[in-house]
C-alpha cells in the first residue's frame, strides 16, 4: 500500500485587531449584508487587492503612454 499523504483542508487564520469604531462599522455591515464578519473581510480584502491590481495596470498604461509621447515629440 502507499504512504498516506496528509492534506491541510482547513482554511489558514488571519487575526487582525481593529478599534471599537472599525468593530461598530463591521457589526453594520454584518447586519446590512447579512453576512459573517470573516466574510465582510474576506470581500474586503477582494476589493483591496482589485484596487491595488488595476492601480498597478493604470500605472503601467500611464509609463508606456509617457514613452510613447517622449518618442513622438522626438520624432
């Protein structure tokens, strides 16, 4: 028989502290939305990193559009 291999299938744990302000507005959203505080994170760390990602498309589109017109008043 072959050696079992063990697989993690529980999801990791990210503890984070959050003021009393931040924890009242988390409760808000929880009661709104209905949905869990892990999942009101979980879309909020979605939309994060969304942002982030097309702050960094932006930026590249911004760096070759300079390129592109430094090459054309050049020309």
């Amino acid at each position: 028989m072959g050696k079992s291999v063990y697989v993690n299938t529980k999801p990791t744990v990210i503890s984070v502290r959050v003021t009393d302000e931040q924890m009242e507005e988390v409760k808000r959203l929880m009661e709104k939305m209905k949905m869990s505080a892990s999942d009101i994170m979980r879309e909020a760390f979605f939309q994060f990193a969304d942002k982030v990602e097309r702050a960094g498309r932006l930026d590249a589109i911004r760096t070759a559009a300079m390129k592109y017109g430094e090459a054309r008043r050049r020309a």
